[in-house]
C-alpha cells in the first residue's frame, strides 16, 4: 500500500524458489519448448553448479570453465535428465570419454546424482508467507525463479544490482527496458518513529527519569520531514529542498543533497513529505547499454 503512493502497481512478480526442480526433473510437465529451450540449459546449469559445488566433480578443480557431463554417457544409453548430469573440467570430461562416472574411478558421484532433489527445502515458510500476504492485494501475480531471473537480465546485458535483478524476475521480466537516464530505483528504509528507547541513562549510568521525546516546532519535526524552503531575500536567498532539523527559536536548518542551510526562518518552508517512520532515497542510476527493441515495463 505504500508504494502505492508513488506508483500505480497493476502487476506483481516474485521470485520465490532458486530452481524449478519440478520442471526440471519432470520435463513432461514443463513442455518441450521448456526443456528444449535456452532457459532450461541455464536453470540446470545453476543448479548443478549449486549442488557440486562449483568445482568439477572429478579433480575438483575450481574457477576453470565448467562443462555439462553426463554421469552415465548418451552413447551408452545415459539419459538428458539432470539426474544423469554433473559439471565437470574439460580435461576430465575428455579423459573420462566413453566411460561412466563409476568406470572412471568415481562411484560417489554416480551416487550423489541418484539423490533427490531438495526443491521442497528451497522454498522457505518465509517466502510463502510474502505471497500469501501479495495475493491479498487482488492483483495478478507471477512467480520466477532465481535460474530465470539471471537468465533474463543476462540476456538484456544489465549489471548484476538488486533492483535490475527485480526488474527481471518471471516471464514478464524477459522484455523490459530499463533507460540509463530515467530510471533509478526509490530506496525505502525503515526508521522507526521517534526514539523507541524509552529511558536513555545518564551519566552515571543510571536510568532518566523521563523519555526524550520528539518535539514539533511550528508543525516540522527533526528526522524524516522534508520540506521545501523558498528565501526570498537575504544572505540565503534561493530554493531548498532537503531535510529539516527543527529549533524551538522558529531558525531551522535544512539538508539538501549537496550541503546544509543553517538558521532559515521557519515561515520560508513548506512541507512536502512528512515523516512516516521510512527514510526515502533515490539510488543510483543504470549505467547501461540501451538495448533494442524492448518493450517498457514500468
Ligand atoms: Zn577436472
């Protein structure tokens, strides 16, 4: 509902599991055009990496590219299931040849293939209870896994950051354009409203009698308000936008992005966001290669 106030939300996506192991193991159930398809190769590739832990499975050999083997060789009846997959060097993948996995002198790894997948434990009671609580919002909502959501912002060239891992989770996230000169994303911070603890001890270590308490002055408060300062005449003449930190004498001060105005008269400001207990801040921009021919989402 807060971020509402700033932007209609018509549409949501999640991300709520790392793999889709059920369309992974079952390829019945996902399609052809799933287990066919480039995001497949990308979600196993993941998990596999994930699950032998980046390294190959037969020198174990760390930060060398990695290729997909299979366990059990296609040319002896082994299987494209990720069952029969695991990651390992290209030399051993070229020494290993026609042989399987056992024959090659590993059996744990023929073992380790065999166990089951653990998408159930992937999907932790938080996450449900988050989409739980965005499927009260009546709009529709898409659920992405974490395999995809790389995919698609690789294949758009964005940079790994948070917000344009965001922008790409789900099916929706595989076209959106995102402008290195428009977009930024809006961080929200959660700050509390005023000062939660009640007693702050003196000196002496002893508790205060009384809670400091925030105080108004002429309707501002020190801490989330910003307003806008508009002085007219005078030393500080000009328009300030920023933070307030308010003093009984009616002289505040103001915060602006570059530097902060001390003892404006309270009468020059006017308010334009009060505190409501979340700090806002714009992050900073996309430096990114437009890409083309992308449909906007916003
Ligand atoms: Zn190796």
């Amino acid at each position: 509902m807060r971020f509402m106030r700033y932007a209609p939300i018509t549409y949501l996506a999640m991300e709520l599991v790392k793999f889709d192991t059920q369309a992974m193991v079952n390829p019945e159930i996902s399609g052809v055009d799933y287990q066919q398809g480039e995001l497949w190769g990308y979600e196993v590739r993941e998990y596999l990496l994930e699950k032998f832990g980046r390294k190959c499975v037969y020198c174990g050999a760390k930060n060398v590219p990695l290729e997909i083997e299979h366990i059990v060789p296609k040319s002896r009846g082994g299987s494209n299931r990720v069952s029969n997959l695991t990651l390992a060097c290209h030399a051993c993948n070229q020494k290993k040849g026609n042989q399987t996995a056992q024959e090659f002198g590993h059996p744990h790894v023929q073992r380790l293939a065999k166990l089951p997948l653990k998408d159930a434990s992937a999907i932790n009671a938080t996450r449900w209870k988050v989409y739980q609580t965005l499927q009260s919002f009546c709009l529709p909502i898409e659920i992405g896994t974490g395999g995809r959501t790389k995919y698609n912002r690789a294949r758009q060239n964005y940079p790994k950051t948070h917000w344009l891992d965001a922008v790409c989770v789900g099916e929706s996230g595989q076209a959106v354009f995102v402008s290195p000169n428009h977009h930024q994303p809006l961080i929200i911070k959660a700050i509390g409203r005023g000062n939660r603890q009640m007693t702050k001890p003196d000196k002496y270590g002893f508790p205060r009698a009384t809670r400091q308490c925030k105080k108004v002055y002429f309707g501002f408060q020190t801490g989330g308000d910003i307003a806008k300062a508009m002085v007219t005449s005078g030393k500080k003449m000009g328009i300030y936008v920023g933070k307030v930190a308010v003093r009984a004498s009616g002289k505040f001060n103001i915060t602006t992005t570059t530097d902060t105005i001390q003892g404006i008269n309270h009468r020059f400001f006017k308010m334009i966001h009060k505190s409501d207990g979340y700090n806002y801040m714009k992050g900073e921009r996309a430096l990114l290669p437009m890409p083309k021919g992308r449909g906007i989402r916003v």
